[in-house]
C-alpha cells in the first residue's frame, strides 16, 4: 500500500459549509406511504410478498400476534437517510415489509431520518436506532475507531455519485480521459473531506495519470456543490445523483464519469455504496428479527431490479412529501442515475469487499495508512437466508452485472 496522500487546505471560500456527506435533501420527518395494488401483486405472484397489508397508513406497527420465536424490543428504531440515498429502505417500507416484521415479532418499527451519515452511526451505537443503511466510508471510519457495527447486507454498488464539471468545459471530455483535464490545479469540491466524494474523485485522478495533491479538495456541504460549479468557484465536484442530473439537465453542467456505471466499476472493482448495518450485541441478542429486517431489504432490492424499466412504479412507492417536490415526469428523466446505485446490489458483502475499499482508503490518505478493520465485521448469513426462503438461489456476487452494465457510464 502506498504513502497516504496529504490533502490540500480548504479554500476560505468554503470554510462555512456544513459537511452534510451523503446528504441530498431536506424532507418533512412526518411520512405516509403508499402501496398500490399493482406493485403489491407484483411481488406476490414472484413470491416476495406473502403477506402484506395494503391498509397500514404509517410505518408502525404494534401487534399482539406473531411468530413466538421472533423477540424484539418494544420499539425499534431504523436511521435513514433522505430519498433518494435509501431507495430501498423506503421501497421496503413503502410496502409495508417493515410493518409486517413489527406485526410478527410483537414490536413497533419506524424510519428516522438523519441529515448525514456521522449523526446515524453515534445514535446505532448508543443504542438510539437499531439499524442504519449508510455509506460504506463511514461503516469502515468507525470499525477503524473499533466502534461496534456489524454490515448485513450491501445496499448499493459504487455510490459516490457524478463527477461534473461547468458545462462550458464539456470539450475536455468525459471518462478518464476527460478527468486527466481535472488533475491538476483544480479546486474540487465535494461535500466533506475524508468522505466518499474525496475519495472518488481521488481514484479516478490517480487512474487518469495525476495525483490528488496536485488538486484542492474543498468542502462545501452538499447545498453548496452545485453553485460552487455554477459561480466558477469549483472547476469539478462530486455530487449526488439527483442534484447532479439536474445540473446536468438545466445546462450547468456536465457529467465527466458516473461512478455507479460499468465503466468505473471495469477500472476500480466493487465498492459498496451503502451498507444496512446494526451492532454485534443487537444482531446476537435478537437473531430471527434481524434475519427478517434484512430479508425485507432483500426483497426491496429485488422488487426495485423488477421495476428498473419502470420508473413510474417505484415513483407510487415514494412518500407523498417527495413527491411533493418532484414530479413523476422529472423523477422518470433521472430514474437511470438515481436506480444506478441500488439496481446493481444484490445484498451480498463481505469481509474481504470492505478490504478491498479500504485499500483505497488508506491509499489516497482518507483514512490513517495504520487502519485495520476487525474481524467479523460483515455476516451475510442472512442474506442468502432471504434469497433461499424465496426460492431463489443466493447471487454468485454483490453485484448484478446484466443490471450494472445497463447503467450510463456519464
């Protein structure tokens, strides 16, 4: 493994922003969800859906009925962060998965949202929330402070998002080669240092034939990534899907590389985008409810590999404050870059995966050269249980390659 890269100082012009890393949108904390007949019958007639209750008008259920072999907290508490980065955390409970495991296992189990992923992981370990679905940077930054987190399923491939640039340099060019022209002497902007976006942008800098400490990283939130592009004060960033294809659409800016596509994961590999984790003590103490929690995701990422033709069914699913912002005509123009980092993830990861990641880690100095990860840091025993109680045969691997190659490159 090479020296750590040293990272340039912030620009003054940036100091102010938060760093919201993974973040992409403010949204009301009251939710409803909506399941339409034609997506519930879907799942049944492939056996994802055995039961499930078109009439729960909220994610909370209380039941005196259910499996005695299931036990569980009173309440159970599942951090989320805002759509569209836990697409299938709110499909799962958009159908009402969520609920029918609170119903069976004598519990209540709600969402919370959390504006980014450092505020999830003090709250999962303090015993706060139960389960988190979050950025797999900030799962490996904790596991190295030998924090308690156990990785159950990977929810997402790839994930760092867009990288962009103004729409008037859309001449230097896109892939690798257009990212040799973002090399050097370049402010990048991304939403916090040490996160995702940094280390993204500094995989495809090296591979492109420069070095990230020839450009300066500057955080700027992620309300701030696009007008940092806009204004001329940023030359590239990495950005989220959502507000990056809307830059791209309104003609701000223009895509260099997607790092859900096929093209970055032929060069780097797999690299998880997201991981549904919860503690060691919580998955020990209650293992037949956590085996159902993640079959319920289980069945959300195959239920959103059904519908990736069909954006306008998944759309349904979404609660009704999202839709409110956005409309289905809008949703369907991005629905290709923002499926991208679910529709490839088949559930599985490993032990060996998150040591592939955090190769890249230490390498480009986002995390210490001295990281270390724990052993048994993933379990993805409950994951082939979901596939098999399905009728399904386990997937080979923790990515959909036929899905994955369907995704745009730019």
């Amino acid at each position: 493994m090479g020296p750590a890269v040293a990272v340039p100082p912030v620009d003054d012009l940036f100091t102010d922003s938060a760093d919201l890393e993974g973040a992409t949108m403010d949204r009301t904390k009251k939710r409803r969800r909506y399941r339409p007949a034609a997506a519930v019958a879907g799942l049944a007639a492939t056996g994802l859906l055995a039961a499930c209750s078109s009439s729960t008008s909220t994610s909370a259920v209380t039941s005196a009925a259910g499996s005695t072999a299931c036990t569980a907290p009173s309440s159970v508490t599942i951090g989320e962060l805002p759509v569209p980065v836990n697409l299938d955390m709110v499909v799962a409970d958009g159908l009402g998965l969520f609920a029918k495991v609170g119903a069976e296992c004598h519990t209540s189990v709600k969402l919370q949202i959390f504006a980014s992923p450092p505020t999830e992981l003090p709250a999962l370990t303090s015993g706060q929330i139960q389960f988190i679905d979050v950025g797999t940077a900030n799962v490996l930054a904790a596991a190295g402070q030998q924090q308690s987190i156990l990785g159950l399923a990977n929810t997402a491939q790839g994930g760092t998002g867009f990288m962009i640039a103004p729409a008037a340099d859309k001449a230097n060019g896109t892939l690798l080669t257009g990212m040799a022209h973002y090399s050097k002497g370049v402010i990048w902007a991304v939403p916090g240092l040490g996160g995702p976006g940094q280390l993204g942008a500094s995989m495809l800098i090296s591979a492109a034939g420069g070095s990230p400490s020839d450009v300066r990283f500057a955080a700027v939130g992620v309300p701030g990534l696009v007008p940092a592009i806009e204004s001329g004060k940023a030359g590239a960033a990495t950005v989220s899907p959502a507000p990056a294809v809307a830059a791209i659409k309104t003609g701000q800016a223009y895509s260099i590389i997607y790092t859900s596509g096929a093209s970055f994961y032929k060069q780097f590999g797999f690299l998880s985008g997201t991981i549904f984790s919860t503690t060691p003590a919580f998955e020990a103490k209650y293992p037949v409810f956590t085996q159902k929690i993640v079959a319920a995701e289980v069945q959300a990422l195959i239920a959103l590999q059904q519908d990736y033709k069909n954006p306008a069914a998944v759309y349904k699913l979404l609660p009704a404050s999202y839709r409110a912002t956005e409309t289905e005509a809008v949703w369907a123009q991005s629905w290709s870059y923002v499926d991208g980092v679910n529709a490839g993830a088949t559930g599985l990861i490993t032990q060996q995966d998150l040591q592939h990641e955090l190769g890249y880690e230490t390498k480009f100095g986002i995390l210490p050269s001295s990281t270390t990860l724990p052993g048994g840091l993933t379990d993805d025993t409950d994951v082939r249980s979901a596939y098999k109680q399905l009728g399904l045969a386990p997937p080979a691997g923790p990515v959909d390659l036929t899905l994955l190659n369907q995704l745009p490159n730019t």
